[in-house]
C-alpha cells in the first residue's frame, strides 16, 4: 500500500465521498486528547438524536453516503470478502487478519487479487473517523493490519466462534453454567477483515448509507468484538436474538437479574449505536 497515495486521497477529502461531510449541526466531537470520543448536545437537538438511534435501521436527515465511485468499491470489495470467506472457511475468517488475507486473494484465482483503488478505499475507511458518520465509539484496535494472536483465543465448541482467554471465556463459562443449554454463543471474536465484512455488507444494504450501517454496527477497528466483548442468544431463537425481543427471553432475564449484563451499548447511548442487550462487555482481556 502506497502510503502518500492515500494521504493524497485523503486530503482531496472526496475518498469516501464526504467531500462536504461537516458534522451534523448538533453534534460536536471533543478532540480526542482523552481516550473517549463525547458527543455534545445543543439543548433539545438530543431527542433528533434519540430518535436515530431507536429507528437506526431507516434512513435520516443528515445521514452520510458513500458517493458514486465508493458504492462500486464497496461493491467490489464486499464480493472479494464473499469469496474469501468461502474459500478459507467461516470459522477461520473470524480469525484472519488483513496481511494474509491480501496473501490468500493474490494467491488463489477464485478469490482474485485486491485492487489498488479497492485497498485505497478500504485504507482509508478504516483510518477515516467514524464520528463523521456519526458513530462515536471507542477504536480498540488502531491498525489495519491488528492480528489476532492466535495463542490467546480458543475455539467454543458447538458455536464456530472464538473467544479470548482470560474474562471472556471465564465470564462465557460462567454464563453457560448457570442456563446450560438455553444460552448459545452468538458472536465471539472478529478479526478486522471479519468486521469489514459485516459493516461493508450492512453499508450495502443500506444502499451505501454509512451513518445506518453504523447505528447497527461498528465500523471495522471500533468493534470490541476484536478484543474481548461477545454476543448471547436464547437456544432457538435464531435472529430474533438480534432483535429487543431478545429482552424477554429467558436468557436475558437470568443474566441481568444475575448482573452478567454489563452492555456495551444500552437503550439511549451516546454513541450513536441502537440498543443492543445481547452483547456482553467484557472490558478488556488484561
Ligand atoms: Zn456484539
């Protein structure tokens, strides 16, 4: 990756199609000295806010897009993922890391090479602040190319997915003690290309809106699922488990009366994330 050809890109301020993207009249973002980002209301602008993320999956005044040109790379790059992901496998992918994973495209024909103007574009979605699209979380991992050591995730049998050592298998066994089979684990650790993956097809659904795609979703590096932080179901419940019918499960009511619901995103949060009562934070590993 040319690294000057990205600045330039950057600079130019057009690379993701948000030439003119000033923040939303009603939010400022603190520069970020301390760790957290803090979103700041104008007096009643916050219920304009509250409402975006309780309806986070429509459309909204003030929303950003991904421009014309940055749609077909989107597009491009999402197909690349697809294939990628069937070639190496479902639960390997949660895993990979971007290095390798621009390794296996060159070197497997079904897969193809990544393009410059799609590793352009995928550099600088990365490095770009969320917080212009309105997404005002944490970045737990700060590299495109972060890796998830291998040596410190082990692989939860009859789920595909994988958790850190340490809090979050602790805190999962413990869970899994307590309600047995009703819990399953939904989603463990994911790597930076896993969550490009998820993000980019969320923005793809959205028909390129990058603001929606993010109230659901973090974008890729802001994802704690990166670090430490899982999801919980109720056998059986399939997506409804992604859904706040999730609160009237039994699982839910258990784990919160027990008080394992630390959530990373609660109902009304600030930053700018719907509700999410099925994912566990765990805080970090260490
Ligand atoms: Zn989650």
């Amino acid at each position: 990756m040319n690294r000057r050809d990205f600045l330039r890109v950057a600079a130019a301020g057009s690379a993701l199609g948000m030439a003119s993207m000033a923040l939303p009249v009603y939010a400022s973002v603190k520069a970020s000295s301390s760790k957290k980002s803090q979103i700041k209301f104008k007096d009643d602008d916050l219920s304009d806010y509250l409402k975006k993320v309780r309806q986070y999956d429509e459309d909204h005044v003030g929303d950003v897009y991904f421009d014309e040109y940055n749609w077909g790379l989107l597009k491009s790059s999402l197909e690349r993922f697809v294939r990628l992901q069937k070639m190496v496998g479902h639960g390997n992918f949660y895993l990979l890391d971007f290095d390798e994973a621009l390794r296996l495209a060159s070197t497997y024909p079904s897969v193809g090479e990544f393009t410059t103007p799609e590793l352009n574009f995928l550099e600088t979605l990365f490095y770009e602040q969320a917080a212009i699209y309105g997404f005002y979380g944490e970045k737990p991992l700060k590299n495109l190319t972060d890796r998830i050591p291998l040596r410190e995730v082990v692989k939860v049998p009859n789920s595909g997915n994988y958790l850190y050592r340490g809090k979050p298998v602790e805190t999962w066994e413990a869970i899994r003690k307590i309600l047995g089979p009703d819990v399953v684990l939904t989603s463990g650790v994911r790597s930076v290309i896993k969550q490009f993956y998820l993000f980019l097809n969320k923005a793809y659904e959205s028909g390129g809106n990058l603001s929606r795609a993010s109230r659901s979703l973090a974008p890729p590096g802001y994802s704690f699922h990166g670090i430490s932080d899982f999801d919980v179901g109720q056998a059986g419940y399939g997506q409804y488990n992604f859904t706040e019918r999730f609160v009237l499960t039994k699982v839910y009511k258990t784990l919160r009366e027990l008080g394992y619901l630390t959530l990373r995103y609660p109902r009304d949060n600030l930053l700018g994330v719907r509700f999410e009562p099925w994912h566990i934070k765990v805080g970090t590993r260490v």
